[in-house]
C-alpha cells in the first residue's frame, strides 16, 4: 500500500521533474559540436545528461501535472526534444560555417583531393576544413564558449518551461533561416582567399591566350597553390574577431529562438 506521502500523484511530478529536463539535455547534448561527436561515448553523454539534470531540476519551474501515458505527456515529450534539437542545431551552425568557408577555399585552391577522415562525424572533408574546425574547437574552448552555451541553454528553462508550449512555427522556420545565415557567412569569410586564387587563375588565363606554347597548367597549380596558402596566413590575422563575432551571433540567436529580446 502506498503512504500518502508518497501518493501517485507525488510520484508522476517526481519523474516529470526530472525526465522532461533530461530530454531537452540528451538532445541538445547530442546534436551540439563537442559533446554531440562520434569522440564522445553514448553512455559519457547520457551520464553527463543525467548528472546536470539532478542539478539543474531543484531549480527550474515546476512541470505541469499530467498523466504519464497520456497524449499531453506524448506532447509534452516532443516539444523538449524539439527545443533541444533546436537549441543544439544553432550552436552546430557555427562549426559548419567554418567547415564550409574551408571546403570553398580548399576547392578554389584545388585542394579538393586533399581531404581526411573527420573522425568526430565519420565523414571525409577536405584538410583545410578540418583545421578550421579544430581551430575553432580550441578557441571555443579557450573563451570558455561552452559554459556560455550552456547558460543560455539552462536559460531556456525559465524563457520556454516545460509545458505543451514549445518552438512553435515561428521557431522552426528561424531554424530554417539559419541555414541561409551560414552559407552567407561562410561565404564572406571565404571570399578574400577566393577572389585572390580566382584573379590569379584569370591571369593565367590571359597568360595562355598571349603566350599559347607555355605550359601553363605545370605552372598555373602551384602558383595558385601558394597564393591561395598565402591568403589564408592573411586570412588568419583576423580568424579570432570573426570567430567572435559569430559566436555571439549565435549565442544571440540561441535567446532569440527562446523568445528572449
């Protein structure tokens, strides 16, 4: 027989407090660059999970009353795992920006075969891009990007409460939108080292018209080899004020999608 202290009732609001935050942990821990990686171990995830839901339940809104096996539960489910998902697709936009400006510079280069396996996605990516993403991993890192991330993360918990309020269909579409920003960003930031290793392809190009019995392709590759490599060392001079800037960008995208002004 069940003590009324420890009535059905008690015990449904024990397990909402504690599993509903734990969904909208594991799914941001899972899609976000660092934590979300094949690197990371599912079990390190789901016990880190685990370890900042105990924390962080005591001091979060209290979650609404409803039953364990009913549809508002079913609803209340997908909204934090849409939330998470959400939250953490923000933060992975700006690793694929950088990775994308690194394939746009590496192909122009003609870099293109000169790829790796990524080991954190499984996947093969040319070797400038994965420099850029482990330059970017360390600056991260260094201005303590994580703690940041999951401050605004814990903040969604009082901005959005768990409840059958989520994202909604605004939310969804400015994550559609996010992708037109990280093309765009990857684009301006790959575009001195573009156009210097395009106007020097041009120029080879007048080169082959003026002079047809030159070989040019022998000299065009690795010329443009070095101006594109010198290009990028320019590049880098400025790699921390962009990487900042971005970072708070989508930090600031992160409240917005939130609701946050």
């Amino acid at each position: 027989m069940v003590p009324a202290e420890l009535s059905a009732d008690l015990i449904s609001q024990w397990v909402g407090q504690h599993l509903w935050p734990l969904f909208r942990l594991a799914s941001f821990l899972i899609v976000i660059p660092i934590f979300g990686t094949q690197l990371v171990p599912a079990r390190v995830r789901l016990g880190l999970a685990l370890l900042m839901t105990v924390l962080i339940a005591p001091l979060i809104p209290e979650v609404p009353q409803v039953e364990a096996f009913s549809a508002d539960a079913v609803v209340i489910t997908l909204q934090q795992i849409l939330i998470g998902v959400g939250l953490g697709f923000a933060l992975t936009a700006l690793w694929q920006l950088f990775v994308i400006a690194g394939q746009m510079i590496a192909m122009q280069m003609g870099l293109g075969f000169a790829s790796m396996m990524d080991p954190s996605n499984g996947v093969s990516v040319p070797v400038l891009a994965q420099i850029y993403t482990i330059t970017i991993t360390l600056l991260f890192l260094a201005m303590n990007g994580h703690l940041v991330a999951f401050e605004v993360f814990i903040e969604s918990f009082y901005v959005l409460p768990i409840g059958m309020e989520g994202l909604g269909q605004a939310g969804v579409w400015e994550l559609a939108h996010r992708i037109t920003w990280m093309f765009a960003s990857a684009m301006l930031l790959a575009l001195p080292a573009v156009t210097a290793v395009f106007i020097v392809n041009i120029s080879f190009g007048v080169m082959t018209r003026a002079a047809p019995q030159m070989n040019i392709f022998a000299l065009g590759f690795p010329i443009g080899l070095i101006f594109g490599l010198f290009a990028i060392w320019v590049l880098h001079a400025n790699f921390l004020p962009h990487f900042d800037q971005y970072a708070r960008e989508t930090f600031d995208f992160m409240r917005l999608l939130q609701g946050q002004p």
